[in-house]
C-alpha cells in the first residue's frame, strides 16, 4: 500500500509522519519542488523508524511523479501557506494553478487514487481538483471540516473544563474564518447535550473562537498550523486506508444535497476504501439553514475566480 504526500512543508511532513506511525501504508512517497527538500524531510522521518516503532519506508523526491505511481491515497498539501492578516481566499490566485498541475499529474500515475486536498481555501481548491481531475466525484475530498471539528471539540471541552475526548462537535459549511458553521444545538457532552453546563453566550464564544481558529495559530505562529492539519489529514487517510466507514465532515461536490450543485462544501459524509461513500443529511433548522445557504454563496464567489 502507497500514500502520497505532495508539498514537504510544515503541514505535508506532519501528514506523512502521522501516516507513517500509524503504519498506514508500506511505502510513504513525499514529493515536492525544492530540490532535496522531500529527500530531507524523508531521511528525517526515517531515522524516527527504531524510535517510534514503525516499519513504513518514506521516501523523497524532487518533482519526479513516477515515484507516486500505484498510490491508493495522495494528500495534496502544496501551495503557499498563510501569513499573519491573509485570509485563506487570498492564496486563490497562486495556489489554484500549482494545485491544477499537481492533480493532473498524480492521476496521470494514479488513475485508482483518492484525492485529499487540504490546499487552501480548500473547499475552492476541492472544487478545482474534483474538476480537472476527471476522477469519480467521490474520489475527491477536502479536508478541512474534520479539522475545524477537532478545534470546536477543543475549545468546547475548554469551556466544559472536561477530557476532550468526552465531547462530540461537527463543523461544516466551507472551511473559512467566515464561512465554517459549528453546529452548537447538536454538540454533546457524554451524549448529553453540551449546552446544558455552559450559558449560551459561552457556547457562542466557543463557536467564534473556532471559526478563527487557523487565524488565531497563523497570528502566534507567523505561519499556518500544521500539527493539527496534519493530524486531521491523517485521520481522513486512516478513514479510507481502513475503510473504517467512519462519519467525518469533509468538503464533497455535491449534486443536490442540502440543496446544492455544482459545489464543493464541507458535510458529514460516510468515508471508507472507495473515499466518501454517502453524503448525511442533517435535520438542520432554520437558522442553521440560512447559514449554511450564506456559506455556499461564499464559496461560489471564490470559485468564480477559478479558470475553468
């Protein structure tokens, strides 16, 4: 079994080290295009074989795609990151070309491959890959909702001062500071509903706090997260390595669920060995509705701006 990482930064290196250790795959590939950047990062990862207990074999390249070849999982990490003050939807213009090349020549390599994109903005850069990749719409999934959960399960076990692990939080709609709906009435609390030990105005600033996340990091860091990217990419390869028919929240062309087309946006979905394998639609109410509506127009504007 193969896994491909594309782009040996922060966020592709942490992908193949958490794949590497959790031994999803024989042969872990990560490419890149800055000459012996992948072949370091490899060697690294590596040398942690004895130390951490894995038998997975990385392996660098420099741009050299028949490497990838046969792979039953590519992350597409590549692209620039942000920077303190720049919004996800402003790496449109450079991202949306490297991530257009990239695609096409991984399946060039890898016509039986699942797509994760965790580019960004990644809903637009979804988009663009499930478009051009001409593989089956399933076959290509985002990232970022499975993330954005993670990070609304962190700060509501903050405000809950409980285990994280005791909470469940689902966050879709596109994966930006403005866009991203964390559904708040269905959080839980060891299956009991989480609002019931928090005031609303808390679980409100739990909700704010999340959408701005990766804004808050990039302000701390001066560069985009990446363990947490990282896991959460890792976690969506676990699910399709495993055909662990597990339900994430992941960004998916849609073709009329939650009554939309022709997008891609973040919704729970069913993820197994054939990549998503069943979009779940959600009871949502009114106003939950009318946000994930405003989410969609928001993500359609930024997709306006690809060159299809």
């Amino acid at each position: 079994m193969k896994v491909t990482v594309v782009g040996a930064g922060n966020v592709g290196a942490s992908v193949a080290e958490y794949v590497a250790m959790k031994e999803l795959a024989d042969e872990v590939v990560i490419l890149d295009i800055k000459e012996g950047f992948a072949e370091g990062k490899a060697m690294d990862l590596n040398q942690c074989a004895t130390l951490n207990g894995f038998n997975a074999k990385v392996i660098g390249t420099t741009g050299d795609y028949s490497k990838t070849a046969g792979s039953a999982v590519v992350v597409i990490t590549s692209g620039i990151p942000r920077k303190p003050g720049m919004t996800r939807e402003e790496l449109i213009g450079t991202n949306a070309g490297i991530v257009k090349s990239v695609t096409e020549n991984l399946v060039k390599h890898s016509p039986d491959a699942v797509l994760v994109v965790i580019s960004n903005p990644m809903d637009t850069m979804t988009y663009l890959s499930a478009k051009t990749s001409g593989l089956a719409k399933n076959k290509v999934i985002g990232m970022g909702g499975t993330l954005d959960s993670a990070r609304f399960k962190y700060r509501l076990s903050e405000a809950l001062d409980c285990n994280p692990n005791d909470v469940k939080g689902m966050v879709i709609g596109g994966h930006g500071d403005t866009t991203m709906i964390p559904l708040t009435r269905l959080a839980s609390y060891n299956a009991t509903p989480a609002s019931s030990y928090i005031s609303a105005e808390r679980m409100e600033k739990v909700a704010a706090d999340t959408m701005v996340g990766g804004a808050t990091l990039t302000g701390l860091l001066g560069t985009s997260a990446w363990y947490a990217p990282g896991a959460a990419g890792a976690e969506v390869v676990e699910a399709i390595i495993r055909d662990k028919k597990i339900m994430m929240p992941c960004s998916v062309y849609l073709e009329g669920e939650y009554g939309q087309k022709d997008i891609c946006i973040g919704v729970p979905v069913i993820l197994g060995r054939n990549g998503w394998e069943k979009v779940i639609e959600l009871d949502l109410n009114e106003d939950e509705k009318a946000k994930f509506e405003a989410s969609a127009a928001a993500v359609r504007k930024m997709n306006d701006a690809l060159e299809l």
